[in-house]
C-alpha cells in the first residue's frame, strides 16, 4: 500500500502518546489537565454550552476554596471576560461535546471540569498530534522526499523531541494544536503557491487567523509565505504580474482570516461593548538583548540540550537542495526571526515546561529541513547510517524517559543546572540530594530585564 511506511511511523507515534496518557491518568486528579492557561483556553465551551454565562456573572463556579473553574479578568464597570482568546476553544470542541455526553450519560458531574472532560481534552491532543504529523508527512511527500525519509522524520519529530510530552503528559497545553495549525499553514502555502486555488487560499488563510487566534507571536510564520511568494514569483514573471494575477486568490486568505476572528470579535463586544480588546500580557520583550545562547544551550531550559534532535534540523538547511532548495532561505529566515523573538521575551525559559516549549509550534516547519539531514544522511555509507540510527534511537528513548523523570519532577521545571542534570541522569526519581542543586530563576530581575 502507498505511504505504508509514513503512516505506520505516525501510528507508532500516537500509541506512545496514548499510552503514555493512560499510564499517568492524570485526568483523574483534581489540579492536572485543566490547569494554568487551560482555563482561559477552554473556559468559553463550559460557560457558554453549560452554564450559559459567557459573562461569567452568575457564580464564582468554585469547585472547592483554592479551585476556582475560571480564571477571569476585570474588564470595567465590574464586568469579567475569560482571559485568553477562544482559538483553543475552538479545536477543543468536538471533544468538549463528547465529555459532556458521556458525562450526562454516566455518574460524573456534567460540569465541564470532571474527569470525562478531561479524558476527552487530552484524546484531542493526540488527535492533532495525528493530523500535525499527517500534514508535515504530506507536505514531505510532496516536496519528494522518499516514503523513507519522511516516515523517519514523523517518527523522530514525534518520538524524539518533546512534541510527545505536550501532546501527552502536559497536554492539552497550546504547542500540538499550533504544531497541527502551522503544519497545515506550511501544507497550505507549499501547495498555494504551485496552485492558487480557492481551496488552498481557504486552508491558508483559516490556518492564519486560529494561529494568530492562539498565540500572535506565531504570525510569524507569515515571513515563510511571504518569502516562498517573492521566489516563485521572481520564476514566474516577477512580483507585480504574480500579485496581479493572484489578487482574488490572495483576498480570499485575508477573508478567511478575518471569518475565522469573526466569533472571537462578537465575544468582546458582548462583554466589552468593543470589537477589540487588548488582553492584558504577563511581561515584556526585551529586543535589544535576547538570550540566544541560553535559550540554546542553557542547562536551565536549553533547547538543544532537552531537544538535541534539532540540531539536525538546524544543519538540514543545508542540504535543501534540488526541488527544495527555494525553501532554503524560507525556513532559515523563519528559524532566526522565531529564535529572536522567543528568546526576547522577559521569561525566555517559559516557566514550567519541559525544554522549549515555545518552539514546539516551529517543529513543523523544521521538519523539512530534518528531512533535508535525514536525506542526506541516507545517501551516506552504512556506518554513518547506522551511527545516526543508534544515535536516533537513543533520542528516542532519552526524550521519553525525560518525559516521565518530568512528570516525576526529577526534571526540574525551571531550576536544572548542569551538575544536576548528570547526577540525575538515567535516575527516574529524585536523587537524595535533588534540591540542593538547584537554582532558581529571580522573577523580579526578569521582568525589569535583568535575564
């Protein structure tokens, strides 16, 4: 069967999730899954679809006297709004609505907060973890890499970094839903600029709107489409005759992306009597001195160094060449911008997470030139094949085994050192000493720019 290959690496990947989610049953705690920024992300489907107050104005909705099931914000005149944009919602909610019925079918609480829902919100991550990995298998069958090479890269992308942990033991945080939004973004623009359809201007420009719905720095994806179209459009003819010949096709990415924003504009207006809100934000960027080489290397939360893996996705830019070699420049320029801006904001760790969580988001883009190493690699001579396949493997097992040592908080969610990080090594609970290894990041100092 064609893509047998591909499809049976993603398959493999979505077991290891799945398995990994049914081994901690964390829906089954109180204070996990819909925890932190989850409650700003889904708090609009129970309010709306089960206590019909989407102002929030009729309860407080505690479960207990330290568990409040919204987080929200003041908005004026004593009036609340739930505090993060509703895009999550949005992918959330054909499973909200399962939850909600096996909760009325069963003894759970129909709630939106008991352990169906829950259940039912972290199946949704592995669901798009599914569709994320289909769309990045897609597009590297598309750009012709073999059926081998794009099957490895799926399985390396979700095995080996630590998409697999925010698509089990820390979902259903934001990152496999951006992950799925921009792979489909990437699908979308590869296929757009070879045919500029009514179809792939669609998927485009919704995948655009939900991206910037979720997380607006992930807009940043738009420098990938912006550079694909200037290159192809030097091929054929130049940038004006390209635009003039496009023009409908390009309005309707820009339509798409406005509908897809129209639900989240009628929310504010109702609570706010404004089509625009500005949503208050946790800190700032500091421009002038990103911390590239903590936000690389750091022992702290260093992407390279709980994520080695894209080091060679970082080295495959090179070897885009033939077909690909027009996303060369693309995907570099992507690469530095994302790394600039993530590493510029005031928490450049992003406080509780395994590795770098926000660079999770990117993974569908570094895919390609993951494929460009793995292709690369291929090409090689049988030890170096088989160098980087032990060494693939070890990837695979080091990032589940972390997975676990960071559920387990063994791996410290923001205060590693590197002294730490070896004595705990290959040691899934805590090593007798554990905290005293440990340095804390001052939070005071990091908001005022002292990083």
């Amino acid at each position: 069967m064609k893509n047998k290959f591909s499809h049976l690496c993603i398959f493999i990947v979505c077991v290891f999730s799945l398995a990994i989610i049914f081994t901690l049953k964390n829906w089954e705690k109180r204070d996990r899954v819909i925890e932190w920024d989850i409650h700003g992300y889904y708090g609009y489907l129970p309010a709306k679809f089960i206590y019909d107050d989407i102002k929030l104005e009729k309860s407080n909705y505690q479960f207990a006297a330290d568990y409040n099931l919204f987080w929200p914000i003041p908005v004026g005149d004593g009036k609340n709004a739930i505090h993060k944009t509703m895009g999550l919602s949005i992918l959330y909610s054909p499973f909200f609505f399962a939850g909600n019925t096996v909760a009325k079918w069963t003894e759970f609480p129909q709630n939106g907060f008991s352990e169906p829902y829950k259940l039912f919100l972290l199946l949704s991550a592995v669901f798009y973890l599914f569709l994320g990995l289909e769309l990045v298998r897609k597009t590297l069958i598309y750009l012709e890499f073999s059926e081998i090479t794009s099957g490895i890269t799926v399985l390396l992308l979700g095995l080996a970094t630590n998409l697999l942990a925010y698509s089990s033991q820390s979902a259903p945080m934001m990152h496999v839903y951006n992950f799925f939004l921009i792979a489909l973004f990437v699908y979308g623009t590869i296929r757009w600029h070879d045919t500029p359809n009514l179809k792939y201007s669609v998927i485009t420009g919704a995948a655009a709107g939900l991206i910037a719905m979720i997380y607006v720095p992930n807009l940043i994806v738009i420098i990938f489409f912006l550079l694909i179209f200037y290159f192809k459009s030097r091929q054929l003819g130049g940038l004006a005759s390209f635009m003039n010949a496009h023009i409908s096709k390009i309005l309707i990415i820009l339509i798409a992306v406005v509908l897809v924003w129209i639900p989240q504009l009628w929310y504010w207006k109702v609570v706010t009597g404004k089509f625009f809100y500005s949503l208050p934000h946790d800190g700032k960027y500091f421009f002038t001195h990103p911390k590239f080489i903590d936000g690389l290397i750091s022992w702290r939360k260093g992407w390279l160094i709980y994520t080695p893996l894209m080091t060679f996705a970082i080295a495959g830019i090179l070897f885009l060449k033939d077909k690909v070699n027009y996303l060369k420049i693309p995907v570099l320029a992507f690469l530095v911008v994302n790394l600039f801006v993530v590493f510029s904001w005031w928490n450049w760790w992003y406080g509780g997470s395994f590795g770098q969580r926000a660079l999770i988001d990117s993974y569908a883009i570094m895919a390609i030139p993951l494929a460009g190493c793995i292709n690369f690699i291929s090409r090689k001579n049988f030890v170096i094949k088989i160098g980087f396949a032990s060494l693939s493997l070890f990837l695979i097992w080091l990032n589940i085994f972390q997975t676990f040592q960071y559920e387990k908080n063994s791996l410290h969610y923001e205060a590693m050192t590197r002294k730490l990080y070896f004595k705990q090594f290959g040691h899934l609970e805590q090593i007798n000493d554990f905290n005293n290894y440990l340095v804390f990041p001052n939070y005071e100092e990091a908001k005022n720019g002292n990083r």
